[in-house]
C-alpha cells in the first residue's frame, strides 16, 4: 500500500475505529480530531508501516464479520428468551420533544423521613442466607451494608463467628468505626497487615488477603480455634475477584472457606453475577442463591454542563435512556460539537 | 472559551441550582490541588453558622486525629465549603473529608477516580470531566462498570429524591464512552487466577500432592475455563455430525492417505531441494529476528540489523550489532537464545541498515544490557498439515491411482480436511483449557524445585517451611535474599528500607534524600539478585530513593512527621502507604522468630521505630 492509498483508507473509517489503531501508538490522542489522528497516525508508525496496516486490515475485518453475523442475526430472529434483563425504561419516540431544563430539574430536594423498611430483595438475601450461601449483585448505593449488618447480627446472636472482608483498608477502618458503634466495641476487632485490634472479637474485620493467610494457616493445621465457630464470611466489593493483581485472593478465600460457614458476597452490578452463583453452587456443599436488580433506588439524571456555565440534559428523556447512548439532548449535542470545534488540537484556538 | 469549566464558576453553578453537595471528579490529584487553589481568594464564601458547622465538625475529627490541625486546606474548607480528597493525601485527612460530607457539611469534594471504588460517601450529584483513566502506566478509556460506580455515587438514598451525573468536558473526554457507560449494561468479569510461589508451597504443606489438581479445578478460573470448553465441545459435537458423510471408504483414514497422495503427487521428485529448508524450530523463530531485537549468539550476544535470504543459501541469514560496534553477518541457525527485549530500529536500505543515531543507540544499549536476560517463550508448534514422518514418498506405492473411490475422494478432500483440521484444533484448545491451570502450576513447582524449596517429589524442603510465611509479592526474592544471607547483622533502619524499596512500586518521580552507604552497598546486592531471579519473577522497582525515606524514618527516631516530609517531594499521603507497606513487609519477615530469630527481632525493632507520629495515630 502506498502511503496515499493508505491514508485514503484511513480517511474512510470512522473516528472510533482510528481510535483504536491510535491506542498504544500514538500517545495522547484522546481529543485528535480525525485529520491530526491520521497525521499522528503515520506520523507514529512510520517505523512500523506494516504493523499498522495489518492492524487496520484485521479491525476491518472484525467490523466486517460482526456485521455479517448481525445482519444475519436480523434476518433469522431467533426466539429472544431474556428479552427482559434490563428494566428498560420507556424511551419516547424521537419525534417527541426533548426534555425542558426546567422539567429537569424539577423535584430535586430532601424525602420526608421514612420509617426503616427493609427492600424485598433485603429480606430475600437474608431468609436464603440462613440456608445456602449468597451472592448480592445490585447497583451503588442500594443498602448492601443492611444484609451485611443484619446477618452478621444473627450469626452473632446464634454465639457464631462472623469475618467481614472489604479490598480496602480505608474501607476496612470505616467499617469498623460504623459496626463498633451498632454492636459495641468489645464485639468487634480489626486485623489489616499492620493494625490488629480485639482480635478475639466474634466480628472481625479484615482484608481479604488477612483472611486467605489465615485459611493457609488453618488448612496447614496451624488451626485458629475462631474457624470451628465461623458462621458467615462477608466478602464487601467482591467484584474485586476482576482484579488483575489480587483477584485471585478472593477466588483463594471462597475456596478454602470453611464449609459450614456461610458465604455472603456483596458487589456492585457486574454483567455475569449467575456465573459467580453457579461457580459457588458447583464448588460449596450448598447451593447458592443469587439476588440481583439492576435498578438503582434513587433515579438518577444525566446533565451537560458546558464551560460557558451553561446547564442543558444529556440525552432527551428524563431519565437515564437504557439501551440508547446516542439519544443525546439536542442542546447537549450542539454545545459538545462546538467544544470539539473549539478545542481540536489541530484548530489551534488554544494553547 | 476555556477549555474545562473554572472550578469557581463550577461550584457556582451547581449550588445556584441547588445540585449540591457534588463529588467531582478529575483526572489528576494536581488538578484537584489546582481546583484548591483557585478558591483561595474566591467570593462565595458559606454563611457564618455553616462556617461554624464546619468548624465544630472538624475539632471533633482534629481530637482524634492530631495530625491534620494545621493541615493547609482547613481555611479554605472552612470558608468555602469545598475540600479535596485524594490519594496525596494522609488517611485522617480524607476520613475527616469523608465525615464532613456525610453530615452534609460540604458543597463539593474535588476527587481522583479511586474514590469512586469503596469509599463509601454518596452526594447529590457527581461532576464527570473525564472519560479514561490512568492504569499504571496508560490511559484507559472508562468500562461501562467503572462509568456506573462513579454515577452510582449521585443520589443518597433517604436524602434525594433524584440524583444527578453532570458531564463537563475537559479536553480528555470521549463523550460517547460516558453516555454508553451511562445508558449500557456493565461487563461480565473474568477470573484473574495466578499461581504465586507462596500460593504452590502453601498448599502443598496442607495438602499431597495429587489433590492439587482437584483443588485448582475448583477456582472460578477453571469455572471459566470449563465454560470455554463446553463452548468448543458443542462445537466439536457439530463438526463430528458434519464429518460423518465423510467417514470410512476404502481406506478407513482415506483423508490422510488422499493428503499423502495428493502432496507426493504434486512435489513429484524435487531435484534440487536446497533453498527454503528451514526447520520448524528454526522458522518459527523468524518472526521474532526483527531489527532490534536482542539475540544471545555461541559468543557473546547481537542485536540484529536485518534479515534476508541470500542466493545459495540454505537458510535465512542475519546482519547483527556486536559489541564494539562491529557488523557481522550469520546464519538464523547459530542463534542460541532469542530475548525477551527490543529496542526501536527502523530498517534502512543501505548498510549498516539502520540510521547512524540508531546505530550510536543501539550500540550502547547493547553495552548497558544486564548479565541475565529473560528469553523469549518461542513455542515450536507443529502444524496439523505437517506430514507423518515415515511416508513413503513415492507414488506407486499408493493405491489411490485406481481406487474405485478416488473421484470422491479427490471431490470431498478440501472440505473433509478443513473440518478435520477444525476439529484438530478444538480438540487442543479444549485440552489446554482443562490443563492449563495445572500447567501453570506444575512450572512453579518446578522453579521451587530448582530452588530447593521443595524435594523432587514436591514436599517442602525445611527452607520451604518458612519460606511459605512470606506471602507478599516477590517472595522469592525475599526468601532467596534471606538465604543469601543478605540480612544477617542488618540493622533495623537497613532492613526497613530494604523492605520500602520491595513494596514500593510506583515509578512517579520525586526529589528524595541521600542514602546511606551501608543501605546503598545492601541494595546494589538485592538488586543483582532480582535481576537474576527475573526469569522467574518480576523484579520490583528497587528505588534507592524511597528506601533512603524510610531509613531516615527509622533511624532518626526524632525526626518528626513534618521533618520527614520536608525531606522529599513525595505526597503526605504516598509516604504514609509507603511507611503502611514497609510495615507489612516487615511484619511477614517477624513471622520468622522460629527460623531466623535474629531477622525477626530486628524486623519487630524496626515496627517499633516505625510506629510513631502519625503511622501510630491513624486506623
Ligand atoms: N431498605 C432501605 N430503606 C431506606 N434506606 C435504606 C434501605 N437500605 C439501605 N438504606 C440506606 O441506603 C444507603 C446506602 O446503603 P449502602 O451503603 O449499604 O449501599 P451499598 O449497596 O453498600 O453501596 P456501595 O456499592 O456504595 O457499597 C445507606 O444510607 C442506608 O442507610
Ligand atoms: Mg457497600
């Protein structure tokens, strides 16, 4: 390929897929429009011309068969069983009018308090834990930490053991300042690598690596009386087993978790929980339930806020337009356009 | 128009629009200190009983946390009633953040993205500028999952009827990636199963050897792995139906006996087979003898400048860089080991095939190369098509001349042979699928074999036996350090910046203080042993700088936490991770006390001089 020719194939592709051929090759290319990606583009490879033209033949190539094997897919619709996985929330037609500032913003404020009243999916997860293992995967902000706190008051009160887990350590410390507080402090102790507090309290807080030593330990016959009463073992942000440096220590920890505790993992929406439930069931005396919603409890809205000051929605409906990225606000749009004009760094209108 | 939103305007108008309190999000701690700094001479201070709030809030946290009294950003956390929280800075200070904000003291928190996972203190609305971010060294663009953990943080449940995500671009935003994020499903995770030394010795203390094949299968990672499989065998299943037309004729295996044939019938005689004859093991490896890359030869080690074939030649040849700048030409076979390293080289049509500066580069990079240099992985595969060794290799001895299936044999081949070569190849993944994990776990077993960790019938050798203690990353090292003796009569000051230097593993650059010869001489010792333990594990980054940090922390037991800081250009915050992973280090190696008494006592001296101020204080 010439260089011509092969600036005219890049030409034609679309921006994303340029984007793609930029990453790792060219540094700092978020913002390039698609004129000075190019330009970066050859400019970066002139090194290694045939590396990058064989990366752009395979992308194409890629695009291709996805499209043919979509193109098909349309063709032959087959029988859609899990139609309805996502809450979809209704998205008007296009042709309706997008929604007012005004409208919103509407409703923005304080709730009147309510009486605590557990969720549904709260009383599930704790009636199937006194059971069979659980594996909660709901989104940010749902009350992960009220089956925690309630299971863990059980355990307790049936003179079990309980371990909470959380990655992190500063997640670890405020968790041990809230449970001192609802339980009392002589209940609850705290083991991270370098801190260890009441460690012969029925509910100990520690780090998921803590914990593995600790099974090491035991499975070697360095027995720790505490394991004979483990009740329940909590695992908090257990979609840390995703972790590329220490996800294997939770894969570790579930493992060698004793078989008559039970297991309670809590994390945010991951896109294949059952398959972290039929792992579980596959591997532990008992079954496991999964407690899944992926609809947020306080709803949530999308706004643009330009760097003029100027405020609009992000995408036409009032809420989050599950399913439709590309049903932007017709304002945000315009203003995103006219901050990509402005700034591309081959604009030169700044800097 | 400027190209983000100025931080007063911002918080302007998010309180004018009652949106607060706000966490907002960007990319760099420098940017959320910058978004400090802007405030300092800002008009929209908090009314005076909020002020007072605030500053009530704060004493009750100053109490328990002595050490942010004086922090610098109080005045305008007071004042303005907007902080920054970040990575930089120490754990009481962002506690003390945190607390604030969650009795709503605050109308909006400047923060880096690590906030987003776990800590746990939601707001009205979160402020999106970005749409990657930096994962150890490179910008990544934001997956849908992390997208939805930062928006999940908009709307506190019992304190908002809605939430907001507001996006404002800064000139590193993608929108598109954010409004997918936003409006899409989060990813499946995958397993991240690795197999550690400490991870084979422990299980192999608790349990025999043949039960570890069980327990593996037990991982997630295998979980996935078998998914894959079931994948292929259903895969497998459809071709076998789709190979049964083609199932015995004449021959019972007429598919290989008809490649056998057709291959001898059209490579009738070759009278001269002397170019191209390159073993298998020796053509896979071409691909890999590319400008730049470093080759250990019979003498010595090359860089090679090209590779060609030349007239005459059997094989492939290579123009090298040796030492001292000289060019030599040589054959692909005498290359003994192909490394694990490349430096750039941009081919050129004229000798010496490269640019002069290159070839200056080159030169000297090849000079500075360490004595022991991972080699490269080369897997000699042999391809399904390769024909068996003992054909017989001429044509009359084949029936198929005049066999009655011959039309539909010779109809049938090309489709037959691509399944079954399909099939060959599903077949081999599914295997390797299955295998893998005891693969990967029978090579660590071999390396501590090598070690003498374990006897040859996998059982720990006695130096197994503590060495399963130390369950930290580059264990080996560690342990491979301690039997090397390196430590004995180390002082505590010595052995704590050892362990700093083996926890630290961020390459930001920073201004630090001089180190001491005794700790220098120990690390130019830890650090050939690291490089020589590199095929086998990841060397760390060894910096003398940090080390030098908490040597100096150790040993001044006056220095105060305020003296230590002045001493480096590091941030409040990575000092104290620094000083919290030193500790933990240090606290394996007093696992030791049976073993190695004297290394357990001064690894406890060194917690007990480490353990002051500050690191004494915090959670
Ligand atoms: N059933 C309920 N009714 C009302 N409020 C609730 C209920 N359950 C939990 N909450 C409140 O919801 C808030 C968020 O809960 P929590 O911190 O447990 O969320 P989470 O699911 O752990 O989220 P994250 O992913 O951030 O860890 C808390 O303030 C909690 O008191
Ligand atoms: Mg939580």
């Amino acid at each position: 390929m010439t260089t011509d020719e092969l600036e005219r194939l890049l030409a034609q592709q679309p921006v994303a897929l340029l984007h793609r051929l930029a990453r790792g090759r060219v540094h700092r290319q978020f913002r390039a429009g698609k004129r000075r990606l190019i330009e970066l583009l050859l400019q970066h490879s002139s090194h290694n011309r045939a590396g990058l033209e064989s990366d752009l033949q395979a992308l194409l190539e890629a695009r291709q068969s996805q499209s043919a094997s979509s193109a098909q897919r349309s063709q032959y619709p087959l029988p859609i069983t899990r139609k309805k996985a996502t809450p979809q929330t209704p998205v008007p037609a296009l042709s309706e009018p997008a929604i007012s500032l005004t409208g919103w913003l509407e409703g923005i404020g304080v709730p009147e308090p309510q009486p605590f009243v557990p969720d549904p999916w709260q009383t599930d997860a704790l009636s199937a834990l006194s059971e069979i293992d659980v594996v909660i995967s709901v989104p940010t902000g749902s009350g992960k930490t009220y089956v925690a706190i309630e299971a863990a008051r059980r355990a307790m009160e049936d003179n079990r053991t309980v371990i909470y887990t959380s990655p992190l350590k500063a997640l670890s410390n405020t968790k041990y300042t809230e449970f001192s507080r609802l339980f009392g402090p002589d209940k609850v102790g705290i083991l991270t690598g370098d801190r260890q507090e009441h460690s012969q309290a029925p509910l100990l807080i520690m780090t998921t690596e803590i914990l593995r030593n600790l099974l090491y330990d035991a499975a070697s016959g360095e027995i720790d009386v505490r394991l004979d009463t483990l009740g329940l073992v909590i695992l908090d942000e257990s979609q840390y087993i995703a972790d590329r440096e220490r996800g294997v220590v939770w894969e570790e920890t579930i493992i060698f978790c004793p078989s008559q505790a039970k297991l309670l993992l809590l994390s945010a929406s991951i896109g294949n929980p059952q398959d972290i439930a039929d792992w579980l069931t596959s591997i532990r005396p008992t079954a496991c339930r999964l407690v899944r919603h992926s609809k947020r409890t306080v709803p949530l809205r999308a706004g643009y806020l330009h760097p003029n000051g100027r405020l609009t929605p992000l995408f036409r409906t009032l809420g989050i337009p599950y399913g439709h990225p590309t049903h932007l606000h017709p304002e945000a749009k315009r203003l995103f356009l006219e901050y990509e004009e402005e700034t591309l760094p081959s604009g030169r209108s700044r800097r | 128009m400027p190209p983000s939103i100025h931080p007063v305007d911002l918080v302007t108008a998010l309180r004018h629009k009652q949106l607060t309190p706000a966490i907002v999000f960007l990319t760099s701690r420098r940017a959320c200190d910058e978004a400090m700094e802007a405030f300092d001479h800002a008009e929209l201070v908090l009314p005076p009983v909020r002020q007072d709030a605030i500053g009530t809030a704060l004493e009750r946290v100053i109490a328990q946390y002595p050490s942010i009294a004086e922090h610098p950003l109080i005045p305008i956390v007071q004042r303005i009633g907007v902080a920054a929280h970040h990575a930089g800075h120490l754990p009481s200070w962002k506690i003390a953040i945190e607390e604030l904000m969650r009795q709503g003291h605050l109308d909006a928190v400047f923060a880096t993205t690590t906030l987003a996972a776990g800590v746990d203190f939601p707001a009205r609305t979160v402020v999106i500028t970005q749409s990657s971010i930096r994962k150890s060294r490179d910008f990544t663009d934001l997956t849908i999952g992390e997208v939805q953990q930062i928006a999940g943080r908009a709307g506190r449940r019992g304190k908002d009827h809605v939430g907001f995500a507001v996006i404002t671009p800064s000139p590193y935003i993608d929108l598109s990636v954010l409004t997918k994020g936003l409006t899409g499903q989060p990813e499946a995770i995958d397993s991240q199963f690795t197999i550690s030394y400490p991870m084979v010795l422990n299980l192999l203390k608790a349990h025999p050897h043949e039960h570890i094949q069980g327990i593996l299968a037990k991982s997630f990672a295998q979980f996935q792995l078998n998914q894959r499989a079931e994948l292929l065998e259903r895969k497998l299943d459809l071709l076998h139906t789709q190979l049964e037309p083609f199932g015995p004729r004449v021959c019972t295996d007429w598919i290989t006996q008809w490649q056998t044939f057709d291959h001898v019938r059209r490579h009738r005689p070759a009278r001269h087979q002397t170019h191209r004859s390159e073993s298998p093991e020796i053509a896979v490896r071409l691909p890999f003898l590319t400008p730049g890359r470093v080759v250990g030869l019979h003498k010595g080690r090359g860089i090679v400048l090209r590779q060609y074939r030349s007239k005459g030649q059997k094989n492939s040849m290579l123009t090298m860089l040796r030492p001292d700048g000289a060019v030599t030409e040589c054959p692909v076979t005498s290359v003994r080991e192909v490394y694990d390293r490349t430096y750039d080289c941009a081919e050129m049509a004229t000798y010496p095939w490269c640019s002069a500066e290159t070839f200056d580069r080159l030169s000297e990079q090849l000079e500075d190369l360490p004595p022991r240099l991972p080699i490269l992985p080369i897997l000699a595969s042999s391809p399904v098509d390769t024909l068996p060794d003992a054909v017989v290799q001429s044509l009359g001895d084949f029936p198929c001349p005049t066999c009655s299936s011959r039309t539909a044999c010779q109809k049938d081949f090309p489709t037959a042979s691509r399944l079954r070569q399909e099939q060959q190849r599903h077949t081999k993944s599914i295997q390797a699928l299955r295998a893998s994990l005891w693969h990967r776990f029978q090579e660590r077993v071999n390396v501590l074999q090598t070690f003498g960790y374990l006897t040859s019938t996998a059982q720990l050798t006695e130096d197994g036996e503590w060495a399963r203690l130390i369950r930290i990353d580059h264990s080996l090292l560690i342990t491979e350090l301690i039997r090397a003796e390196a430590f004995t009569g180390a002082d505590p000051s010595l052995l704590a910046g050892i362990m700093a230097s083996l926890a630290h593993d961020d390459d930001r650059p920073g201004a630090f203080p001089r180190i001491s010869a005794g700790l220098s001489s120990l690390l130019r010792q830890v650090r050939k042993l690291a490089e020589s333990l590199a095929p086998h594990e990841d060397p760390p980054l060894l910096r003398a700088d940090v080390a030098a940090l908490a040597e100096r922390w150790v040993a001044e037991p006056t220095l105060t936490w305020i003296g230590l800081c002045r001493l480096t250009t590091m941030a409040e915050g990575d000092i104290y991770r620094l000083l919290a992973r030193t500790i933990e280090f240090l606290s394996q190696l007093q696992t030791l006390k049976g073993t190695h008494p004297s290394l357990a006592d001064s690894a406890a001296e060194a917690l007990t001089l480490i353990r002051r101020g500050v690191l004494e204080e915090l959670p």
